[in-house]
C-alpha cells in the first residue's frame, strides 16, 4: 500500500515545483507516496478553457463552475468507494497532527480540490466533497498551499519516507511536547556556550535534561497543549522541579 495524493488545480506549476525537492522529492522518487497534479482547465468543457464565472444574486469576485469538478471526478475517480476528496476551505475542520495521522493510514486515493477565486460553487462541495479541512483561520489566495501543506505533514508519518530517524524512539518521547533547544558545533560560539550537560557523554542525565526542557518549553509557549498531554510520573517530578527552579529564580538566586 502506497498512499496516493491527487491535486486538482489551474496552477499545477505551484505545486511540482515544492514537491520536486529533499525529502518529499525522494519519497516520490521511491514509490513511497504518489502525488499526481491534474490541470482543471483540461477538464472544462468550453472552447475557452474557463473554469469561472460571475456569482449568481450579484456580487464581487468570480465562482468556480461546477462543471470542470464533476468531469473530472467522472473520468478520473468514478467509484466513490475508492475516493476521498478533500476540499480546502477555512470553513473546514482545523487540520492537525492528529489529522495528519489519520490520513497518513487511508487507502483511499485523497484528492484534493484547490479552489482560487472568491469560492468554488456549492453543489461540488455538496455532492463531490468528502470533507473540507482549513489549515488555520486566515484567508489565502487558492488551496494550493493548504494542499501541500497536508501533503507534507501526512507525508512524512509514512514510514521510509523520513530515514530511520524521526519516527519512533524520538517522538514518543516528547509526542505532545514542543521540542527541546537543539546545538551543534561549535560548543563556543561569540560568547555563548552548550548547555554542559550536552557535552557530558551521560546520556541519561542527557535524556532527563531533554524532557525537562520539552516540558519547560511548552509550559512557558504553549501551556495549552501541556493540558492535553498525559503526564507521567516522572514528567510530573520534571514539573515540579521547574516550578521550584522558577521560584528560585524569582527570589533572585
Ligand atoms: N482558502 N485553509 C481556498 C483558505 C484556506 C485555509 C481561501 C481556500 C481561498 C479559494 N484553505 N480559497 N485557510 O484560506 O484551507
């Protein structure tokens, strides 16, 4: 099983492009993931090539015809079972890690449909679209980054596609966590020093320094996602001894 990407766009360049570097490039090279780029003007049934029209009850900005979406889901993705459609919209649900893990297990082809323009006309949402997904709460130009975006965040849960590292011991660790401060060379650099912990070979007290800072981190960026997390007994001694590390701080030692 290989998971396969399709991206129905009038700027397929947008896309090939992001996809033809590093790791997503040698995924696909791999056979690991597929992503296919369809022109929707190749799908439009005038001489013209449109694939927008002006709205309907008046109005600013160009809609997306219908007609274009429904011929090429008939010629290329005929039976539903085997489909998944995906339609990018700020009306959709809030993508996250978790999204991106479930895709990352689907056997379906995902399509996904990038609307430019104003908006893509209702009926395609109503009788062609699986799901709508928005990847934040800001407005953009065309689905084709939220696309990509999708693309990489499934992309690299799929095993082989990152080397070996990455995927297990790593981010079982700190899944959840904001990542601890990273360093490499050189140990000094314009007066400022590697934490010496880093630079002692014990890799316990290396593992114990880490986790600590994940949770440090997130509780000082993002206290939020520090509510989600299920903490273990020793992530609660870690805790606490941020919590005493800060009030020694505040009484000034
Ligand atoms: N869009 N997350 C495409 C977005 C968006 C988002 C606005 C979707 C423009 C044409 N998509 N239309 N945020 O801003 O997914």
């Amino acid at each position: 099983m290989s998971t396969k990407f399709h991206v129905v766009t009038i700027f397929p360049e947008m896309l090939e492009t992001y996809l033809g570097f590093s790791i997503l490039k040698r995924a696909i090279r791999n056979n690991i993931v597929s992503v296919e780029i369809h022109n929707l003007r190749d799908y439009s049934p005038n001489k013209h090539k449109t694939v927008d029209d002006s709205p309907f009850g008046g109005g600013a900005g160009m809609v997306m015809k219908p007609d274009p979406f429904f011929r090429i889901v008939e010629a290329l993705w005929p039976e539903k079972e085997k489909r998944k459609i995906i339609m990018l919209s700020p009306r959709g649900r809030l993508f996250s890690q978790d999204s991106a893990m479930e895709l990352s297990h689907e056997e379906k082809d995902i399509i996904f449909f990038c609307g430019r323009y104003e908006a893509i006309d209702q009926r395609v949402s109503d009788y062609l679209v699986d799901e709508e997904i928005s990847i934040g709460d800001y407005i953009l130009t065309g689905g084709e980054l939220p696309a990509l975006v999708i693309i990489d965040a499934v992309a690299r849960l799929i095993p082989g596609v990152l080397g070996d590292f990455g995927s297990t011991e790593e981010e079982s660790f700190s899944w959840g966590l904001l990542d601890y401060p990273h360093y490499t060379r050189p140990e000094h650099f314009q007066g400022m020093s590697v934490p010496g912990v880093l630079m002692s070979g014990n890799h316990r007290e290396i593992n114990r320094w880490r986790k600590k800072q994940a949770i440090k981190t997130t509780l000082e960026k993002r206290p939020e996602l520090l509510e989600r997390y299920v903490l273990t007994d020793k992530d609660r001694e870690l805790l606490e001894e941020i919590k005493e590390d800060n009030n020694e701080l505040d009484r000034g030692n």
